[in-house]
C-alpha cells in the first residue's frame, strides 16, 4: 500500500479507524509534509527522523509531522486505487515530538523493522 503521491490529503478533525478489506485497506500512523509532499509512517520514530533530515535540506522550507491515516480504496468508476491521506488536523502539535531525544535514541537503538514497507 506504499504510495508516493496522494490523489488527495484530507485535514480531519477524528481519524477513521484501520480496516483492511478486499477493496479498502486503511492504516494508522504518522505524516510527514516536506514542502508540497507528504509521507506517510506506521510509527512515530521513523517519520521524526525523516522530518528531522528532510528539514536540513535547503529545499525545505517548510515540514510538518502530524497522525494520520493512509488509505488505498478501488475505485469502480476510475478502475483503479485511490490513494488519501487524512491528516488530523492538530498541524504543529506533534512537531513537538520531535524534540524528544528519546524518539531519536529508539529510532537508533531499536528499530522497528514493522515500519518497513520496502519488498525486494
């Protein structure tokens, strides 16, 4: 369920819960918004270091880290998957986040190999 680019973002106030059907697959965790892209994480830990290495960039002006909620839905009008990322709306509130050290120091010690969608 790995995608790069959303047909849509969706600022919500609840998240949906995580379900997981034949045509609906929807999953819990944390977003990262670089610029105009967002990225999407099961777990805290990875998403904060992302977000603390994409803001390094000079390209970057501009990052959030917030939950969020990843779904790939098929689609019978467009007969294909339709990919949306609702973002709860509390945009700054995780940032906070990201100035434990701890998070920093887990994401090091004891990575979570769960938060990993990469299949060879």
């Amino acid at each position: 369920m790995m995608r790069v680019e959303y047909d849509r973002v969706v600022f919500v106030k609840h998240l949906l819960r995580p379900i997981s059907t034949p045509r609906l697959e929807r999953a819990d965790g944390w977003a990262v918004r670089l610029e105009d892209q967002w990225f999407w994480f099961s777990t805290l830990e990875p998403a904060s270091t992302f977000g603390r290495s994409g803001r390094k960039s000079i390209q970057v002006r501009n990052w959030d880290l917030v939950r969020a909620v990843t779904e790939a839905r098929f689609d019978d009008e467009l007969h294909r998957e339709v990919f949306t990322l609702y973002v709860l709306d509390e945009r700054g509130a995780a940032r906070r986040a990201l100035e434990d050290r701890e998070l920093m120091r887990r994401e090091r010690d004891e990575p979570d190999i769960r938060s990993s969608h990469w299949n060879p």
